[in-house]
C-alpha cells in the first residue's frame, strides 16, 4: 500500500548538542581555560529528566510482512529502564501513516533530536525500502516524525520529499552556537529551529567528505571547546576495494563556528598520512579538560599488508585523538587493543575489538570512559559469543588501566554466552536513571537464532555493574522473533 501524500500531519551509532560525555567537570583536578561546552540535551521523548532507549528493528515481520519493521521505546525511571513503559510504534500504529509492507524497513537507523525545540526529544523514524508517492510522482525512502510530548511520543508527520533528512548518518547539535538545535548531514547543514512540517530556518551546503569519498560515519561534539559543536566525518573513498594499496577510512574535521561549519580538514598523523578509522567515531571529553576527544573504533585490517599478530598495527583497536583549543591534536592517536595493559583479554584476529564504540562518564569522576564491542569474541569454547569492554577515562586520556570486561557468562548478567550471539554488536550510553552517570545499554542481534535481545547495565561510583540489569527481546515487546535482529543499532 503506497503512502498517500496527503497523510502527513505535523512531525544517536542520538540526540545530544555535545556527546554525552560534554562535563563541566574535570577529573584529577585539571585547570580549565577553556570556555565550557553548552550542556547536552537529553535523550528524552517525555521530558521527565531520564534518558529513554529507542531502538530500531527494521528486519522485524509485522502483520505477516517480512522486514516491514518497526521500533521499540522503554522509558526510562529513578531504577533505570522501566520495562513496564515498553512500546512499539509500527505503521500499523495509528497516528502513523502508511501500512506494514514486506521490506519496508520502518525503523531503519532512527535519530532522536529534538526538532522544534520544545524540550522533548522527537525521534526522525526512516522506512529506507518504502514506496510511496508524492504528487503524482513515484518515491523510494520515507521518513516520519514522531513528536515528543509530555506523555511520550505522539503523532506521525510524513515528511515530504526535499524535506527527507540523511537517513544514515544526520546528527543534532548547535553547529552556529545559536542555541538552537542544527542536523548535520553528509551534504551540508540544516539548521533550526524546525517547523513541524520539517522545514529548518536555513541550510548550508558543505560537504563532509572530499570529492569521490563517501560517508561510513559522523560524530557532533565541542572539539575545541569554544562552546560550539564540531563534526567529525569517517569517510572512504568510493572506489576502494579490499587489497589496494593505502588506508582506506579516513578521519575529518569540520570545525564549528558563528557562521556554521568551517570546510573540511583531513586529520593527519606523525607522517603526515591521513589517519586510519575504521567503522564507527563517537566523541567524548575522556581526559576532562573540557573539550570533546575522538574516539573511533577499528575492528578489521586497512589493507592486506597489516600483520595480524602485531596488535598495534592490526585493525582490532581503538584510537583516540585528543581535542585541543585549535582542534583535533596533530601527530599519531593513540591506539588501545587487547594487548594492550590493563585491558582483560588477547589481541586476535577477528575478534572485532572495536566494531562499536560508545563514550560517556560511567562513573561520574568527570572524565569520559570508552565502551567497546567485541562481538566475535570466542570465549569458554564458544564461538562469536561476543563480549564488551569498558576502558576509564583518566586525566591523562585512556591507558586501558582498570579496564573491565562484561559479558552474557559475567555474574549478575542474565542470559548464557552462546554461539554467534554477537554480544557487543552494538552499544550505547543513555542516563536512564538520572543520576549523572551513563548507562551501558548493549545488543546481540545473533541471540536466539538471530531474534536478538537488549542488555541494559545500571553504573555507580565504582562505574558499570551487572547488579540489577535486565535483558529483553521480542517476547517482550510482543513482536514476531524470526531474524528480526533487535539490538542490532542504536541511535549516537
């Protein structure tokens, strides 16, 4: 069934001006000079004070329809997710235009932001394999708006064609320092506040790329903590293939200013070589002194000339480059693996160390930690089980000291490790409980024959802890289970 036109009403790898970890503070008694960041906006569709969990099943049957999708929302409360609050919004949901239609996609890589600027969070809920029409004239891709509200979210606004926003890698934050919230996206700017019917106060056009590149990820933060928020673009170059010569993800910068987004900058090591990403970036201010820091994850090799047994130029890693008051620093990143000290666990090919990254103060010191999936870790003769390690921040950055390692076969976690769970596929760090610590909410999409689950961690002062997490799937949402692959992706 087409989406008619005329049904549209009024509309994170995450709706946050500077990542979630932008903190006032700082850890080890740094002096700060610089200006502050502006505080973050929370993850919030009603406007209660804790961070809610939306997560996307785009692969789930709905009324019979393979892949039609849909998306999931727990609330959060003063005890963390309330499962109680749960929800499915599907577009056989009323308020939602259209009908469930087999490769739909409805809930495809979901952004939460809040739109109009009223203090809720609203949540941007794409349909990449929609057809549909719009005067007359035939339409792939849809997007619809759900509008937070002190009751959560409400309503569907279709948003019409020219007014469709980067499915995949759109981002909030304040890219002119106006106070109100922008999305960024691969091609340019648009900035708020929005209209309900999606139209934003003006546009810019600059690329995040270099010509002939093409986006794999973005990241919005205070790099150099003048208070306006920065972007970072993972890029590749559209004509790479594996075994050629060169890196082939590339890290940029897009520097935040009164007039919007400065041109791009390829980040460039010791060398003078531009420097290697990988598959995701999030950015977080992990040594505390005020600027947000680049945190990207590397889980396989650039090329086939990397030495897998060496894990400092093996793909299985993380880097971090540390923002300064002129932006990114210059020369090498620092770089952390499963060799590394402090961090449990062996430094192995394909183990994915890496392939998704979260940033945020787990224990409330001031200073960013790092998540990081692994989830084709074999453990306990366990094949692809999957496990997530969370790296302290510190005022010296990252060391990998003090690292801890959670997985299904972790005391306190429910659930046992199976094989091709995929533990750690995907991760994210929302306050659900409000007390100024970040939450770990993880996912394994291979659990249960691919149906997928959700594990959501509380933390304290002593940073993550199994004590009182919960996991959930299907069952629980009253969904159809078959290869729907909840906990797949998150909102940044």
């Amino acid at each position: 069934m087409s989406l008619p036109a005329s049904s549209a009403s009024h509309r994170t790898r995450r709706a946050v001006v500077a990542a979630i970890a932008l903190i006032a503070a700082t850890c080890g008694a740094l002096p700060v000079a610089q200006a502050q960041p502006k505080a973050e906006t929370l993850q919030d569709f009603n406007g209660d004070g804790y961070e809610d969990l939306a997560v996307g099943v785009p692969y789930a049957t709905v009324g019979g329809k393979k892949a039609a999708g849909y998306f999931a929302v727990v609330l959060g409360s003063a005890k963390g997710l309330d499962l109680a609050t749960r929800k499915v919004y599907s577009q056989a949901s009323p308020g939602i235009p259209g009908s469930p239609e087999a490769d739909d996609r409805f809930g495809d890589h979901v952004s939460p932001v809040d739109l109009d600027g009223d203090g809720y969070t609203d949540l941007v809920v794409p349909a990449t394999g929609e057809h549909w029409t719009a005067g007359g004239e035939a339409q792939v891709h849809s997007q619809t708006v759900l509008w937070g509200s002190a009751t959560g979210l409400s309503g569907g606004t279709l948003l019409q064609p020219g007014r469709l926003l980067d499915a995949y890698s759109s981002l909030p934050g304040d890219f002119d320092g106006d106070g109100h919230t922008d999305l960024a996206m691969s091609g340019g700017v648009r900035f708020g506040p929005f209209t309900r019917d999606g139209v934003p106060a003006r546009t810019q056009e600059i690329p995040a790329y270099d010509a002939d590149d093409s986006v794999l990820d973005m990241a919005a933060g205070d790099v150099d903590g003048d208070g306006i928020t920065d972007l970072v673009s993972l890029t590749m170059p559209a004509d790479w293939e594996p075994g050629d010569q060169g890196s082939s993800h590339h890290l940029n910068y897009l520097h935040g200013t009164e007039q919007g987004l400065a041109p791009l900058t390829a980040l460039r090591n010791a060398r003078g070589a531009k420097i290697e990403g990988g598959s995701d970036i999030e950015l977080g201010d992990v040594n505390g002194d005020g600027r947000d820091d680049i945190v990207f994850g590397r889980p396989s090799p650039a090329n086939g000339n990397e030495e897998p047994n060496d894990p400092s130029q093996y793909g299985d890693r993380v880097g971090v480059v540390l923002g300064t008051a002129q932006g990114p620093k210059t020369g090498d990143p620092r770089m952390l693996h499963q060799d590394t000290p402090g961090v449990p666990g062996a430094g192995e090919s394909g183990d994915f160390f890496g392939a998704s990254v979260a940033v945020g103060d787990v224990d409330g010191d001031g200073c960013a930690d790092i998540v990081a999936g692994v989830p084709l870790e074999d453990f306990a003769g366990v094949q692809d089980a999957g496990t997530v390690a969370v790296i302290p921040g510190g005022a010296s950055g990252p060391t990998g000291a003090g690292s801890k390692v959670f997985s299904q076969n972790t005391a306190g976690v429910p659930g046992t490790a199976e094989r091709r769970d995929r533990f750690g596929e995907a991760v994210t760090l929302l306050d659900t409980d409000g007390d100024g610590r970040a939450d770990l909410i993880v996912g394994a999409p291979g659990e249960n024959a691919d149906a997928g689950s959700v594990w959501a961690f509380r933390s304290t002062a002593a940073g993550v802890t199994t004590k009182g997490s919960l996991a959930f799937g299907a069952k629980a949402f009253g969904t159809n289970p078959d290869s729907a692959r909840l906990g797949a992706d998150f909102p940044h």
